[in-house]
C-alpha cells in the first residue's frame, strides 16, 4: 500500500469513478476534441468482453482513482491450445498523483498485482502500442519488450479501382454470419497463432460495439457457401483522410475470395472519398504480399505518429521469435481501429 492509497483489483461499482479519473485524464492529453468515454462503452469492453477483464487499480481514500492498468483479454488459438493474451489498455495516472517519480512509481506499483494475477492464472502473454511515456516507463521498469514498428499498408485512391471477380457474392450483413465457424476453421488451418474470429467474438467485437455505426460487415460467398469476411472502417483511419481495413477472415489461398473483398474496400474508399484505404497485416504475411501485389504501398506510422507493438511473455512455450514469424494480427486486435 502506497500512502494515501489501496492498491487492489477492480470491484463491482469502481466503473463510475474509473470513469471520472480516464475522462479527466484524456480531456488534457487529447485537448478539445475529446469525446468523454460513456458508461456503456467501459461496460462493452471489461464487462461485456466474452474473455473477461484484467484491471488493477491505486484508490485513494476519498475513492478516486489514483491509477489504474487495464488489459482486455483475447483468446488465441496456438500450437499449445487456447491461450489468452491480454491486450494492455487505458492505463492512466490522476494529475494529482502525476509529480516526478512518484508518477513512475505508481504505474509500477499499480501494474506488478495486474501480472502477478495473469501469470498465476495462466495468461500467456501481455501486448500493447504504449504511447512514448509510458514505453520509456515500460521498458525501464516492466521489461516491456519490442516486437516491431507497427506500419501501414496504404492504397491511393489514384489508382485503378479492383475489379471484382466473377461468381462471388459480396453482402454487407448486420450479423455475424451463423456459418462463420466453418470460415474460421479454414482460416485457422494456414495460422499458427491467431485470434479466434467465432461467432461470440465478432459479434461483441463489432456488433455489440457501440461504436458499430462505424463499421461495416461484409461477406463473400462462392455458390452459397461463405468464404470470406471483411470488417471496413469507411470513414476514419490512423492516416489522414483514409478508411481502413479493420479485420479480415479468408483463406489464403483464395486470392479471388480476397480480390473481391478489396474491391469492396477500394469502392466504399471512392464512396466515401478518402484519398487513403489503410490496412495492417504481419509483414511476413500472405496478406500482406497479396495487398502490396493490388496496389498498396508499405508506409511508415512514423509519418504521422509511430505505432510500436511490445510484448511480456509469462509462459515458457511462447518465444519472442515464435511471435515475430508467427503471430498473425490486424488493427481489429488492438484498439486502435
């Protein structure tokens, strides 16, 4: 215990003033075009999470939040089965309790139960895209670990539309798809580790979203059967003036099942008029080679603001290098998109 503090595990009812200390924390970094984070969205991403929640907070005496860090837990599918890597989100620190060191010493002090608790409960690993602050504190004190610069791919709407190929039905839906376990089956035979795309996820993840006004849905079928899913951010992305590609379910080797997803893509882009449509794959992907044989341009975060992906790793089977080849992501596993 801290001075003046408890450090402890989120308990039923911190949620209203977690939320008075995040709003009050992200109105000074953001500035003024901050929307303050409602109470239905903290109850869609730590409550509503079908994989749970990690939280662990610094309360002072009156209640307040001092500090807190947070993870959303995310089911993975591996080599050692099911596995939970938790995605580490919205830690802050209450500028009362941001002075010198002590800021330092809190957001350790207020971190080490939050990994005592998912290494003896069997998580697999810690990630995160801290920004500069927290990556220095980080890396210093919690062994925060470098996977790589996160990069885009970028397509401009100069070019050439994608022409979509014959006998593929491509629907925007407003559900996830009752036959996606059969997709993801196929997709999860060509990854070693991957998030698992299921019904119950995809459905928390962007139609019980509150933000699901942002995001389109849509699929492709080959003679009634579903081969592919694609999840569009139309009107918004990390680059100016882009809408991106958020996530991504198809097989590898259907590249005509993936041509027609991107031409969906590049034509909501030209709809929506965006000079850029943005996507993230691993860069040793076939996604990956297959967006930049269409058109797309390997372009570096940094050019606007530099995006890293760090890790922890809590259990002996999973290896940096293992991760580095094999972990296969989309701005859909972060929070990013």
């Amino acid at each position: 215990m801290t001075e003046g503090l408890t450090i402890r595990p989120y308990q039923h009812g911190d949620e209203h003033r977690i939320l008075e200390t995040f709003n009050l924390v992200f109105r000074q970094v953001c500035g003024p075009d901050y929307v303050d984070r409602t109470l239905e969205q903290w109850q869609w991403a730590y409550q509503n999470n079908p994989a749970g929640h990690r939280i662990s907070l610094a309360v002072a005496d009156d209640g307040s939040i001092a500090s807190q860090y947070a993870g959303m837990p995310m089911l993975y599918d591996t080599p050692w089965g099911a596995q939970l890597l938790i995605h580490c989100v919205d830690s802050m620190t209450h500028p009362t309790w941001r002075k010198g060191l002590r800021a330092k010493s809190l957001f350790v002090e207020t971190c080490m139960p939050f990994w005592a608790h998912s290494r003896t409960i069997g998580d697999a690993l810690f990630y995160g895209f801290p920004v500069d602050a927290a990556y220095r504190i980080g890396k210093r004190y919690l062994k925060y670990e470098m996977m790589g610069i996160i990069d885009y791919l970028i397509r401009d709407r100069s070019l050439e539309p994608i022409v979509a190929p014959a006998g593929i039905e491509v629907e925007k839906v407003s559900v996830v798809p009752s036959d996606i376990g059969g997709l993801y089956d196929m997709v999860r035979h060509d990854k070693q580790c991957l998030l698992r795309r299921d019904y119950r996820y995809l459905d928390w993840r962007y139609f019980q979203n509150p933000a699901r006004e942002d995001y389109e849905v849509w699929t492709s079928r080959r003679s009634g059967r579903l081969g592919g899913l694609i999840v569009l951010k139309p009107q918004s992305g990390l680059a100016p003036d882009s809408s991106t590609i958020v996530d991504w379910l198809v097989p590898e080797a259907d590249t005509e099942m993936a041509d027609a997803l991107l031409a969906k893509a590049v034509g909501r882009q030209h709809d929506e008029q965006k000079e850029r449509l943005l996507a993230v794959f691993p860069p040793w992907s076939k996604e990956h080679q297959h967006l930049v044989a269409r058109g797309f341009v390997e372009t570096a975060s940094a050019n606007w603001m530099q995006r890293r992906l760090i890790h922890n790793i809590c259990i002996p089977q999973v290896t940096a290098e293992f991760l580095t080849e094999n972990w296969w992501y989309t701005l859909g596993d972060s929070d990013l998109a």
